[in-house]
C-alpha cells in the first residue's frame, strides 16, 4: 500500500489522540528508518528514549528470537527462569536491592504511588488515607487518571475528573517550595531529574541534592522519574548520578525494553519493597520471560557499548554544534547528554512547522510545548551522522 493509502486507513480508523508527522515508516536499524516508499530519514526522537540503544540492535533481536522460540508468557503465578537473573542485573546496576516488574512507564509510576503511600502508613506512621505526594509543575509521568490528575497542563485533565486526591504541586526546580511543601502526611516527592515533555527543563545543579537532603531531614521518600533520563540518555547510566544521590525509589522504562516491548520497573530498598504482600499488586504480563530476556539484553549493550560515555561526548559536541548556528529563530539550547531541546522565539512561530521542514531534510523531530523542538537521537549514533544532522538542522532554521 501507498503512504497515501495507509494514512487514510489511520485517518478512518484510529481515534485521533496523537498527531504524527505525515510519514509511514517500514523499517529502522540503527539511527535510520525507512519510509514505505524508501526514503531514508534520522530518527532524532529514538521513540522518546525508549530507542537509546537503536533500531533492531543485533545483540536484542537475537536475544529476543531465541527466546520466542522457548517462552513468551506465564504470568506471575508461576516462575520462569528468565525473571531471577533479571532482576539481579537490573538492581545490581542501579544500585538498588529489589524491583517490582512492570510493563509501562505509567504503570511503574502508578506502582511508586502505591508503594509510597503504603510505606507512609505502614512505617511512618501517617493517618490513613492522609497521606501526600509532592509534585511539581509541568510534570509528564504517564496518562493513567491518577497520573494526569496531578498534571499541571489542562488539556491533560480536561473532562478526565474526578480525580484522585493526595498530591501537592510545586514549581519545579524550587527548593523553597519543596520545603513548604512538606507536611507531617507527606510520604515522597516525585520528580523528573529533567522535565523532558515540559520542554527539556533542566535544574539547576545540585537541585536534587538538596531535595534529597530535605526528604531525610523530614523521613519523605525522594521518588526519581527516571523512564525518560535514565538509561544512557544524559551521559549517565541514570541523571540523579550528576549529583551524587541515590533515590528512596527509582523508576524506569522506555529503554529497557530495548526499543522492543514495553519493559519498565520499580527499584527500592527491601524496607521498602516489603510493604507489598502477595495480591496487593500485579500484572499479567509484567516480568514475562520474553520481556525479561529482552530487557537484559538491552541493559547489556548500553554497558558493553558504553552508551552513557558515548551519550556525553556527542551530546556535548551537538550542543555546541547547535549553539553555533546563527539562527533568528533560537531562543535557548538546553539539555544534557543527547536530550537537548531547542526554543524558539513566539516570533518565529510554532515548533511544528520547522519539524515539517526538518523531515523533508532527512530528519524526524518532534515538537515539545508549543515552541521546543526536541532532539534525542539513539545513544549509538556516531559524530559523523550528528555532522549529517547538524548540515540539515542549519538549513532549516538558517532559512
């Protein structure tokens, strides 16, 4: 079929909750995909991180073939000898003791919200149903009803309510107000160590050593969204690394999953980890043995290849590419490893327009927030395919 025809299909029978660029991709490996028709393009996206290690890595796509053809599914009822080695690769690199597996990034967040509200009761000590999450404003951690309830953008909340209650919204990036925040029935604070659907919001330095800090001081759980970031993404195996903490819980996704399936988890201490009983939560694909080997493998090849150093030392050098255009349109760079965003000046207009026009070039980015476009490519991309970028991103925004 045409990419004509298959965008008619989607126009006809899909529900209209997104807004792709108008492009049918067939195929990827590495940094590029592949039109129906064969036209080359730089994935500049990497699937909102969830691409860190590439399309269609070798080493993962034969983990996963292998073990399609052993198990691909057993539910948590019974064990599979997949989930074990897993989870002690996956909390050995983080540092952690125990994880709690799940599918989705939304659904590891959820999983955090349960698991701090029950340690807030259970060990110190809150009335229950009193118990307070601090968030922060222009947070991204998920759609579920819980999640875009403590969402600060409107669209997000509009004519999803009720909502559920137990969340305190912050500004981000505000130590201050984290400070007032905290209440004798607050249980954690829950925060992006960049906001990255915010528009690549980064901190200040030493932002969350000094939250970390608070949360000792007043026994709340310092709660690291790490499903964007993590992994690679900021030139760390995992952002919070950049000031020297270690969270109460971490979650992550997107690329554990290794740009396969969906794979994403929650890692805490054992104190922690033991507020959850058998039956209090679930899934039924969570920690499924083709995830499992799927997700080790992917953890695997962001080691052996040394993605997160590769991930610093592009990202340092395409940002100081990009800052060296001399664009009208620019107002800031930010980023940090290979997730940078660019803004742009009202005057020049939306973000989606020059993303059109990258995409003619060879390049798909998507805009962020009205004004940002973002640029995250996978880890592996090499200087000489940032060189090719960087070629076409100057004639966009130099036009």
């Amino acid at each position: 079929m045409t990419a004509e025809e298959l965008l008619l299909l989607v126009e006809k029978y899909s529900a209209k909750n997104y807004l792709p660029l108008p492009v049918v991709l067939a195929r990827g490996k590495g940094v590029w995909v592949y039109d129906v028709e064969g036209n080359r393009y730089m994935d500049m996206l990497s699937s909102y991180s969830a691409l860190n290690q590439g399309h269609r890595h070798p080493k993962i796509i034969r983990n996963l073939k292998k073990q399609l053809d052993r198990l691909t599914l057993t539910s948590r009822a019974f064990h599979n000898d997949q989930f074990g080695p897993f989870c002690q690769y996956l909390c050995g690199l983080a540092g952690q003791e125990q994880v709690l597996l799940m599918n989705t990034g939304a659904e590891a967040v959820e999983t955090a919200i349960k698991a701090a509200r029950k340690w807030g009761y259970q060990k110190k000590g809150v009335e229950k149903d009193k118990a307070e999450i601090i968030v922060c404003e222009n947070n991204f951690h998920g759609r579920t009803t819980t999640i875009v309830g403590f969402s600060s953008e409107p669209q997000y909340r509009e004519d999803f309510g009720p909502f559920s209650t137990g969340f305190r919204i912050i500004p981000y990036d505000n130590i201050e107000a984290l400070q007032q925040a905290i209440f004798p029935n607050t249980v954690g604070f829950l925060v992006e160590p960049i906001q990255g659907e915010a528009g690549v919001i980064v901190p200040k330095p030493g932002f969350l050593a000094q939250a970390q800090e608070i949360c000792q001081a007043n026994k709340v759980l310092l709660m690291l969204d790490e499903i964007q970031t993590g992994l690679g993404r900021t030139g760390k195996m995992f952002c919070y690394e950049y000031d020297n903490i270690k969270p109460d819980i971490l979650i992550i996704g997107k690329a554990l999953g290794g740009g396969c399936i969906p794979v994403s988890g929650m890692l805490a201490s054992t104190e922690i980890m033991s507020v959850f009983r058998p039956g209090d939560h679930g899934s039924t694909f969570g920690g499924n043995p083709l995830a499992c080997a799927i997700g080790k493998a992917a953890l695997e090849v962001i080691v052996e290849e040394q993605l997160p150093r590769r991930a610093f030392e592009n990202g340092v050098y395409f940002i100081e590419k990009l800052r060296q255009i001399k664009s009208r349109h620019f107002k800031e760079i930010r980023g940090r490893g290979l997730l940078i965003g660019v803004e742009l000046k009202e005057s020049s207009g939306p973000a989606r327009p020059f993303c059109e026009r990258l995409m003619k070039k060879g390049i798909l980015a998507k805009e962020t927030h009205q004004q940002v476009v973002r640029f995250a490519p996978p880890l592996v991309v090499s200087k000489e395919e940032l060189d090719w970028a960087l070629e076409r991103i100057e004639s966009v925004f130099v036009e």
